[in-house]
C-alpha cells in the first residue's frame, strides 16, 4: 500500500506528496485534493439543498465513519443494574458580587 494514502496523514500531506509545489497551480489546497482524487464532490437532489438537510447527512455520515474506524455503539445501553450515568452539563458557578461604592 502506498503510504501517500495513509489515514494518518492530513489533507495537505497526502497532496504534497503526491504534487510538491501544488501552490503554483491551485488556487485552494481542495481544488488540488479534488484534482488529484484524494476527495470529491457530492451532488445532490434539490430537495437537499437546504443546509439543514445536507448536515444531517454529513454527520451521519461522519458519525458513522468514527464508529467504523474506532468502535463503539452509538448509545451505550442501559442495563437494570448499572447507574445511569449524568450527562455533561453546564457547570454552575458562583456569581461574584460586585462590592458595592457607598
């Protein structure tokens, strides 16, 4: 497997090594990425081109590639006899009292 395609490396690694100098003839480092096939575009129906729509999908999708690649299920299930475990919430602090001029 040639490591110029390796998951570790970043968009711009994977470009300059396949294209050093890639700033002479692209505009952006995707315009280069697209051309050299390291991404593509995706077209989509026009009933997905509200913004909403379109970042469902890409969570998902993202979501879904986390899990492949690391594991884990998208809930932990809940079992009668394990504690639920609290969620993150906000963090209350106290408020600091301004002292008071008189």
């Amino acid at each position: 497997m040639d490591d110029r395609h390796s998951p570790g490396l970043t968009l711009r690694q994977q470009v300059e090594a396949l294209l050093p100098g890639w700033q002479t003839w692209y505009p952006s480092i995707f315009a280069a990425a697209e051309d050299l096939g390291l991404i593509r575009a995706r077209v989509c129906p026009p009933g997905q081109l509200m913004l909403s729509a379109r970042h469902a999908s890409v969570r998902t999708d993202a979501e879904q590639h986390h899990r492949d690649r690391w594991g884990g299920l998208e809930e932990e299930l809940q079992t009668d006899d394990r504690p639920a475990v609290a969620t993150a919430g906000r963090s209350r602090r106290k408020r600091r009292r301004k002292p008071r001029s008189d």
